[in-house]
C-alpha cells in the first residue's frame, strides 16, 4: 500500500494497514529525513496514546531510530499530543513521533510527526517524508535494533514528559484562582491519554473535577472519541445529574476540546473559537493575528474587524494552521474539529489548555457557559452551524467530485450565492453572510457537509443543500 498522510498524520486500521512493517517504515523515513537535514543529533521524542499497543508501536520506532543513529526519549507512559509536542520544545528536539489515532474509531490507529518547531507536519515536511517512504519500499531496508539494546547503549532513554508542560500550563493559566473559584467541573476524557491532566491541574482547592471515561479501553465502547454530538450526550447527562458547572471533553489525544454548558447542551466548536478569541481579547488583552481554517466560524472576522486585527484563512488541518500561526505571530489559531492553538504555547491544537482558557474566562467575567455564548452573540450576532458526515462507496469519489466541480448554483434556500471556493473543498458563500462547504475528510472515507448560518432553523436546509449538491 501507499503510505499518505492526511490532514494530521498517517492513520489507518489496526492489522490491515496499520501494522508494525510500515509503522516501520514511517519510522525509517523520519531517521532518514533526520539525518539528511544533520538534526538528528538532537534527539527525536516519541510518545504514544491509549490505543490498541500503541506503546509497542513507539518502542518499534525507537528502535528504528536508534539503529540510524538518532537518540530517542522515549514516553514511559501515555500522553496527550500536546504534552508529547511540548517535549520536542522542552529538549530541544529535531522533532516528536506519536503513535495515536486522536479522534478516529477504535480500530485504527495512527502516527504524527511534528518537527522542531513541535506543531503538525507544514505539506513540504510531509512530502519530504513520502517521498522517504516511497523509496524505503520494504521492510527489509528498514534498521533495527532491539529496543533493550538501545536502553542500554543510551540511545534510547524514557522519560515523563509531563512535569515541563504542566509548568507550562502553569505559566499561561492562574490556576491557584481557578483552583479557589468553587466549580464544579465534569472532565471527560473519552477513554484517552487526557486522563488526569484537567482533574490533577485543577486540584488542591474548592475546585472540584470529576472524571467520566478514565480508565484505558482501546475499544472506545458507547463512544468514538472524538468530542462532538453524540459522543458526549453522557458528559451533558453528567453535568446536569451532579450541578456542574462546566463539562470538558477532550479526545483520544486530547489535541481538541469539546464543551457543554450548565445546562449540558452542547457549546459547538465555532462557538468555542469565538469565545476563545473574545477571552484573549477581552481577558487576557492580547493583541494581534487570528489565523483561522476555512472550516470554522465568520464570528473570528466579526471580532477581528471590531479590535483592527488581520484575520487569515487557511486549509483545514493543522498542517497550514499552526505555520500561519507562526509566520504571523498569531494571538491564537483554530479549526472547525475542536482544536486551537495559542501564541506563547505550540503551534498546535491543545485541547487541555482551551478547557482550562473556557473555564477561566466564567470565573474572570462571572458568566456560566450559556450566558457567555449570549454575551458572545451580542458582540458578533447570531452564528448557528453543524455538519454532516457521510459515508459513501470509494468507487464514487471520482463521480462525487466531478458532480461538485460542476456545481454552480445561483442561490441557496433563497439567498444569492456570491462565491464559490475551491481551495479545499467547495465553499458557497451566500450574500448574508452565510456559507456551505463541501469536502471529502482527509483521514477517513467520509464526505463532509459544513455550515454557518443566522438562524437555527436554516442549518438543516443548509445541509440538505449541500448533501443535494454532492448527490447524496
């Protein structure tokens, strides 16, 4: 098979695809890449998630790597994607290798580099890495060395990767406040490797967290792990049955974060980024850039309009987010799948991090999450979206995409239709400000139906209007 990765990594099904010759050969590619660009004196960190062996995957690159000659830290335990991220910066890294899935079904599982700079792989990394695996081939042309000879030769090394972010963490966060502010917190962690990061940051005040999925299950059951409807009906559930004040969902990697309110409805994740982006203003009083993906909300150009500031739109994933946020000094960076980035931190989604940003902007202006998405609209008007994702045979790609570059309505529900883009999908922008894109998943096989609109009632007929559009 070809080895390509998506728009986060490589990701694919346990025993089928993902097996240990090509985890293998993704592993030699780094070393090479490494060794070709001389980095890899610095040393590769490589951590993992609770999926199915994930931590015997990592111990196979380490071993690859330490046969090429590249030094490994070696996670001595599971770890958020943004923790293990964290480490490339903390030792100065050439860069992170981590074993994880982040939101997509028990059965597969996945790997993620992130270069010196710790944030996802920039579209030339990962050509570059490609390219490697292309030609590597086989399994044959990949290095070994058995994991306790590394150990012992020193070339591998495990470590926690988990005190240098949590004093990050301290640093960008007054936890002692939130820590004394009496809230009761509903954290699940879907199963994931965020078990205990929000519970153990929050702790040691009147604060209280509680923890829903903790214990490791590489089978996710009842759920996927990704934080969006329906997967956390039971977080809603949770919160209302106890009185919480806040529930947090991050998923399997915890690289993206899912919230609901009081109430326990859902607070979407445009919603999140706009407040996200009205807290650094407001609260924090930063100043500067927003970058966002095509995906996510016009609420982000509304507030950069208000305060003066540029507003860049990028392709969706990481991989454009996190190199604009850096080549802009942005103030932050977020994508419609729930994760966000922050100026300071990485250039990478942190979904531990915008928990503990959510939670303080309540205590800082007093307002429960509900009444902070009214206090949001207020500033920026009403903003209502969904998706839609769909399943469809892969034989019908090609037809799907020649149906969509054909496409050319002149008006949706009513409203003119004033532009289509086609960087990344097929956007429709409608002339009050509402939108319809369409666009194939760059993990799975799965078509995409996004929408933002100023009404409730028109988000479905907005989806049915793209779902028409694609002829499914």
């Amino acid at each position: 098979m070809a080895i390509r990765f998506g728009t986060d990594g490589w990701r694919a099904i346990i025993a089928e695809d993902y097996t240990f010759d090509n985890v293998r050969l993704c592993a030699q590619a780094v070393a090479d890449y490494l060794n070709d660009k001389g980095a890899a004196r610095n040393g590769l960190v490589v951590g993992y998630d609770t999926r199915f062996s994930s931590e015997h995957f990592a111990a196979a690159v380490a071993e690859v790597a330490a046969a090429n000659g590249v030094p490994s830290f070696l996670c001595d335990r599971a770890a958020p994607t943004p923790v293990i991220s964290y480490a490339v910066l903390d030792k100065k890294a050439a860069g992170a290798v981590i074993i994880t899935a982040s939101h997509n079904p028990g059965e597969y599982n996945g790997l993620k580099y992130k270069p010196e700079y710790a944030g996802s792989a920039s579209p030339e990394v990962v050509a570059e890495l490609e390219k490697r695996i292309d030609r590597i081939a086989s399994p044959t042309n990949v290095k070994r060395q058995p994991l306790a000879a590394g150990l012992d030769s020193g070339l591998i090394k495990r470590f926690d990767p988990a005190p240098p972010y949590l004093a990050q963490i301290a640093r960008l966060v007054d936890l002692p406040t939130l820590r004394d502010a009496g809230l009761k917190v509903m954290a699940d962690v879907m199963y994931g490797a965020g078990e205990g990061y929000i519970a153990g940051l929050l702790a040691g005040g009147k604060t209280v967290v509680r923890q829903l999925h903790p214990e490791r299950n590489p089978a996710f059951p009842g759920l996927r792990p990704e934080p969006i409807p329906p997967n956390i009906d039971a977080l809603g559930k949770e919160v209302v049955a106890w009185g919480a004040d806040i529930g947090l969902a991050t998923d399997g990697d915890a690289d993206r974060i899912g919230v609901v309110d009081e109430e326990g409805q859902y607070v979407n994740q445009l919603q999140m980024f706009g407040l996200l982006i009205l807290y650094l203003l407001e609260v924090k009083g930063w100043r500067g850039p927003i970058v966002k993906a095509l995906t996510t909300t016009s609420m982000a150009d509304r507030l950069g309009e208000m305060y003066n500031l540029p507003v860049h739109e990028t392709g969706v994933g990481f991989k454009y987010v996190g190199p604009k946020m850096m080549e802009t000094d942005a103030i932050i960076g977020g994508e419609e799948s729930g994760g966000f980035g922050f100026r300071g931190h990485i250039p990478e989604r942190d979904g531990i991090l915008a928990g503990l940003f959510l939670t303080d902007m309540c205590v800082r202006l007093q307002r429960r999450p509900s009444e902070l998405v009214q206090y949001l609209f207020s500033k920026v008007g009403p903003h209502y979206y969904d998706r839609l994702d769909l399943h469809f045979p892969a034989e019908q790609r090609a037809t799907i995409m020649s149906r969509l570059q054909k496409a050319a309505p002149k008006e949706i529900d009513g409203t003119p239709v004033t532009n289509i883009g086609t960087a990344d999908g097929f956007k429709f922008y409608l002339a009050d400000g509402t939108w319809v894109l369409v666009r194939f998943s760059g993990t799975e096989p799965l078509l995409r139906v996004y929408t933002e609109t100023n009404a409730p009632d028109r988000v479905a007929r907005m989806l049915a209007a793209g779902r028409e559009l694609a002829g499914l």
